[in-house]
C-alpha cells in the first residue's frame, strides 16, 4: 500500500464506511424489487471497494470491505423476515 496522507487516510476511511453502512441500511430495508437492489447493492460494494484501495493504493482487488455473498445473505434473509 502507499498513499500520500498516511495520517489522513484513516479519517477518510472512517468517512467512506460510516456512508457504506448507512447506504447498505437503506437498501437492506427498501421495499424495491430484490432483484433492483441486488443488483445496486454489487455496484455500490464495488465502488466503495475500489475508493479504499485507492485512498489506501492498494492493488486493485486486493481489498474487500464487504464480502458480497454474506450481505446477499443478509439481503434475503431480511427480505423474508418482513414477509
């Protein structure tokens, strides 16, 4: 990794997953089709992935906030417990 704010690289990554949690929160009880904020959902990991690693410069991919198939889980899992 190598960034050129090491000391403000933690605040802007505080920022980035504070805005992530708050955005998947909404889409996690969105009453849009599944399929509609699954496929926001993929999207919105990918570009919040790809913030933190360059904030970090980090490899791209080398980095995963999110792990996609366990809040896909979550998704469904909260999609059947409002039914």
């Amino acid at each position: 990794m190598d960034t050129d704010f090491p000391d403000q690289a933690g605040e802007v990554l505080l920022s980035l997953t504070q805005g992530l949690g708050e955005t998947l929160a909404g889409m996690l009880l969105s009453n849009e089709p599944s399929q509609a904020v699954l496929q926001r959902l993929e999207s919105t990991i990918a570009a919040y992935n790809h913030a933190v690693e360059r904030v970090l410069g980090a490899p791209k991919g080398s980095l995963y906030i999110v792990d996609l198939a366990t809040l896909k889980e979550w998704f469904e899992s909260s999609r059947q417990d409002r039914l």
